[in-house]
C-alpha cells in the first residue's frame, strides 16, 4: 500500500512538473513574437535654421526652438541639417550659443551637410567652415576622421533598406574638389551610386537646382543628372527659406516624368521666411512660405512617404506617397 501511495505521488509529480514545462513554454515568445516587426524608419529634415546669438524669437524669424521640438517628439531614426544650420557664418561659439540647446538635443542622430554660411556671410567668415566641422565632429565628414577644416563634406551611408548621400554643393571651397564629372566628389558620387544599384536612394544637400523663380541651377545640375541616371528617388535640399514639392521630373529637360526625380526644397529649419515667386514654377506641385517646420520621410522597402510637419500653432501640411524606381 505505502509503494502504491509513493508511485502515485511520483506520477502527480511528473504530471505537475509537465503542466508547468507546457505553461512556461505557452508563455515563451514565439520565433515571431521575438522578432517583433519593427516600423520602418523615419527621418526628419530642413536646412536654414539657427539665428545668431542671442537667437531670440521673433514673429517671423529664429524659431530653430520651436523646429527642434518636433525632432524630440518625433521618435526619427536620423536627423538632416539641410546646410546653413546656424548663422551668420557658423562660428563655433554661435553653435554652442544656439543650435546646441534646440538641434542639438538631437546631435547623436544628426547627419549634416555645409552650406554657404557656413564658410562666409554679408558680415562676416569662417575659412574652412571650422566651426561647422569642428561642432559636428567626424559626423560632418566620415571620410576623414579629425578633420575640422576645408573638409570633404560628402559621405554616404544606409538607413533601412535606403542609401542615403550627402554631398557638399559649396563647390569652389577648399576641400570640396568641385561637383562635376571630373571632380573628386562627381567621381565618388558616381562610383557610390554604382556601388548600390539595387537600393531605393535619397540625396541631400544644400543649394537647389530646380529654383521657385523658375529655371534650374547649372552648378548643380550633375548632381541632379547623375542621381537620375543611377534611378534615384529624390534630393532635399534648402537654401531657399520656403517649402516647395516639384513632380519628378529630368534634369535635362525640366519636364515631368514618371521615372523622373523629385526635389523637396525646405529651407524651413526657423532662421527665416523669403516671399514665394509670384508665378509658380513648373511642375511645382506644392509650396509654403512663413511656416517652419520640417519634412519627415518614412522610408517603406519599395517607396516612401512624405509628410511635411509645422511648428506648434501652424497648420500648412502637405503629405504623399510615391514607389521607387
């Protein structure tokens, strides 16, 4: 009898212990649960953006603040100072006075690219944009680790499944090496392309070629052209303190097509707002002038979405999608 009672209490054992194995493995994540599907990723961008100290706000200009609040709540992947990120020429002190307490909250996500001010201003100039190097650091020019003057200014580098290039559009400054074909940054740009033929591809940087006058901007038009070669999507770029959207369209001839490629012109980033033309340029699908903000882009495998992001108390938007080439 006693051998009996011990077997049954060896089997309500087993039974027990086999209860709770198949509980703790029910509540295991599954191989899918583990790998739990992450969004694809999103970044933000806008160039023109830090007034010079003291960098007050005002009705219409410095709002670099109230821009660098949409980047803190937007959860982005990456951030894009679209050139001239602070003002009048980038002079180390002025960084570290303004665009370091509002975009620079989200430096360890930044990639930049120079502008003009950069280097030189009405009133004043900074040889090498030293400053512009010297505060982002390796970030502003990967492929020369401690460089932090007359850098290249141009790199590239994934995000998802994109390719992303930034490129340098100060041409004639010392360490640039120009931006046509025979140059050292047309000649990367090109091998870079090469070197990622099956990638959706995003292009950033500072002066535009299509212009909100009208007309294109012949130093430009390389980029433009190669990029659209090599099937890239589109290229942001700021300069120009407005938003604008134009239809893809063919470097060479400005007409619209379907393959052709997009350029989003936001140069919103807060420093300050310049008069629309009056006369839309051709194959403008879409512009703003007077509202900051910042243009955030999901990058989808096979396409992306755009949606253009006010400051608080604004309400101008504008949002689409388009497939990859």
């Amino acid at each position: 009898m006693g051998g009996l009672k011990v077997m049954r209490k060896s089997v309500l054992a087993l039974l027990l212990t086999a209860c709770l194995s198949a509980a703790f493995l029910v509540g295991l994540p599954s191989p899918q649960r583990a790998a739990a599907v992450e969004p694809d990723p999103v970044i933000a961008a806008a160039g023109d953006i830090a007034c010079p100290p003291p960098g007050t706000a005002t009705v219409k200009a410095c709002h670099q603040a109230a821009t660098a609040n949409l980047l803190t709540s937007g959860g982005y992947t990456a951030v894009l100072p679209i050139g001239d990120p602070q003002y009048n020429c980038g002079e180390l002190s002025a960084f570290n006075a303004v665009y370091d307490p509002t975009w620079g909250r989200v430096k360890s996500i930044t990639k930049p690219v120079v502008g003009d001010n950069e280097y030189v201003g009405s009133t004043c100039s900074t040889p090498g944009a030293a400053g512009y190097y010297t505060y982002f650091g390796d970030a502003a020019s990967p492929q020369e680790p401690g460089c932090r003057s007359a850098c290249k200014g141009y790199y590239s580098y994934d995000v998802g499944s994109w390719h992303i290039v930034a490129l340098n559009s100060e041409c004639t400054q010392v360490g640039v090496g120009g931006c046509n074909g025979t140059t050292p940054q047309g000649k990367w740009l090109k091998a870079d392309l090469a070197a990622h033929p099956a990638q959706c591809t995003l292009a950033y940087w500072h002066r535009p070629f299509w212009l909100d006058q009208g007309g294109s901007r012949s130093t430009m038009k390389y980029f433009a052209k190669t990029l659209y070669a090599a099937g890239a999507e589109l290229f942001l770029v700021g300069h120009a303190h407005l938003y604008q959207r134009f239809a893809p369209m063919n470097p060479d001839t400005s007409v619209a097509e379907p393959n052709g490629i997009r350029q989003f012109t936001v140069g919103t980033g807060g420093r300050s707002s310049q008069a629309l033309a009056a006369t839309p340029p051709a194959n403008s699908e879409a512009r703003s002038s007077g509202t900051y903000g910042v243009l955030a882009l999901t990058l989808h495998p096979g396409s992306y979405d755009w949606r253009f992001v006010p400051e608080a108390g604004k309400t101008y938007s504008d949002s689409g999608s388009q497939n990859c080439h």
